[in-house]
C-alpha cells in the first residue's frame, strides 16, 4: 500500500480542482502567446523548471524512498504553487494587451461616491515616517505569509488547511485577472501623481508597454499587472481565514498583520478603496464556491 500511496495518488477534488484551474490557464497562455504572435523568453523559465525538478525529485524520494508525509505535502503544495504562479503571471500579463479603456475614473468615482478621498490617508501617512515604513514592510509580507503557511501547515499535518487555501488562493487569481482585464487600471499613484518608488515605475513601465502592443513575455522581475480587485486585500483575507483554527495567539497575530497589509494597499499608493472592496468581495465569492463544493460533496456521498 505505501509503495502505491505516492504524493499525488491521493489527490482530493479540492487538490484536483485546483490543478485543473492550473491547467486551463496554462493552455490559455500557450494558446494565446501562439495565436497573439508574442515571443515568451525561455531562459526566464529555466530557474523555475530547475527548482520545479528538485522539488520533483524529493518528492519521490520522500513517497518511494523515505516515507515523510509532512514533507510530502509542503513538497506537493509548493510545486503547485510555483507552477500556478508562473501561469497566472503569464496570464495577467496577456490580459493587459486587450487595451480595453482604463477604468481608474470610475474606481475614483466609486471612492469619492463614499466620501473617501486616499491623498488626503497618504499625505498624513508620509508625515509619519515609522509608520510609512511599517505599513511598506506588512505590504511585501503576503507571500512570506504564504510560506510560513505552508511549512507550519506541513509540520503539523494540516493537509486539508493547505488544499483548502491553494484552492481559495487559485480560484481566487483566476477571479482576479479576469475582472482586471474587464476594469484595467493604472493605479491611484498615476491618477493621483504619487512619487513612485522602484516597484511601481517597473509596474509602469510593463503595463503601459503591454497596452501599446509589446509582443515579448517573460518571467524575468515580473511584475503584479493586476489593479481592481485587490489580490493583496484577497490573499490577506485566505490567509486569515486559514488560520482561524489554528493556536489563538498565531491566528490573532495574523488577522492583525493581516489588517495592516489591507490597510497598507491604501497608503503605499497602490490601491483605491474600491480595489479593496472589490478584493473582499472576490473572497466571498471564493467562500461561497467552496461551500457549493462542500455541499456537491455531501450530495453525492448521500446518494453512494
């Protein structure tokens, strides 16, 4: 049994699900770079492919050779990860070429229709230095977060956390891009005329040369193409949700480093408010697709 019992053998639909996702949007890349005439950088992938083959190769030695289940599974979580990345990226670059309108006048509209008005949260933030920089610091700490969750989730067993949050995370990019390309925009430091740091001159720089008909894609210092929603506010949100089982302490301390990075898309320029919401608002669409998975599950277990 334990010679058959490999790390992908024992696949749930939550795991399926989320390498079927995987799959769609890979064969819409290939299918779109081919037809789209665009030139994707090989060499861009070859660091990728090699860590995706180490990763391969442990986890056969850790299924066939030296049986390691909590290994097993941050092995498997982080392939997928790594692959989902790699085609999301590629992804939300080819959406950006559709050039449809920018949207950035109607995500303000949306704010101002709130009574929010972000230059005035960014001017008081700039004036308090330490707190500019804390807030930049919770901001870059998604995906660290991801990998603490994956390696605390593995240590512990919690195979069914981390199905669960791959398929909330892919699910919801897929959700994500696919509403950017309907509401493109180029962000609240553009329409507001914020000082741009490094990151977002390259966001810039990318995005605007995709919109005008640049055919070369690579992996090579990718760059986030997505505005509205807010991944960030999303993926802070799955990454709580995951957690709220765990010890109290860890699941406080995340909720609260959790509430900085949402707050922090406002104050480093690189959302509206209406990004935010839009973010929420694709984590319970993800929550309620999840739950109508749960439900077909039990459906069909009571028919068995």
């Amino acid at each position: 049994m334990t010679n058959t019992l490999s790390a992908f053998a024992n696949l749930n639909k939550y795991v399926l699900t989320s390498w079927i996702v995987t799959a769609f949007i890979f064969l819409i890349d290939v299918c779109w770079i081919i037809i789209g005439h665009f030139l994707f950088s090989v060499h861009s992938l070859y660091i990728l492919l090699a860590i995706v083959l180490f990763l391969c190769l442990l986890l056969y030695f850790y299924s066939r050779i030296r049986h390691r289940p909590h290994f097993i599974l941050m092995i498997r979580v982080t392939i997928l990860l790594l692959i989902f990345t790699a085609c999301g990226a590629t992804f939300s670059y080819l959406v950006v070429t559709t050039n449809l309108p920018l949207a950035d006048h109607w995500l303000v509209g949306v704010d101002h229709f709130f009574g929010f008005y972000l230059p005035s949260i960014v001017k008081w933030i700039n004036h308090h230095p330490w707190l500019n920089l804390f807030l930049m610091i919770c901001y870059q700490s998604s995906f660290p977060q991801c990998i603490f969750l994956i390696l605390y989730c593995g240590f512990i067993g919690a195979q069914r956390v981390l199905d669960d949050f791959m398929l909330q995370f892919i699910l919801a990019a897929f959700i994500t891009i696919m509403l950017s390309a309907w509401l493109p925009a180029a962000g609240p430091f553009v329409w507001y005329d914020y000082p741009m740091d490094k990151a977002q001159s390259s966001f810039i720089h990318h995005f605007y040369a995709l919109r005008e008909g640049m055919k070369i894609l690579t992996l090579e210092h990718a760059e986030g193409m997505v505005t509205f929603p807010s991944f960030h506010t999303t993926l802070a949100l799955i990454t709580t949700y995951a957690f709220r089982h765990q010890h109290k302490i860890i699941f406080l301390l995340i909720a609260l480093l959790n509430f900085f990075v949402i707050f922090s898309t406002l104050t480093t320029g690189w959302h509206y408010l209406a990004d935010v919401v839009g973010g929420i608002i694709v984590f319970g669409v993800v929550l309620l697709l999840e739950k109508i998975m749960q439900r077909e599950k039990k459906f069909s277990l009571r028919k068995k």
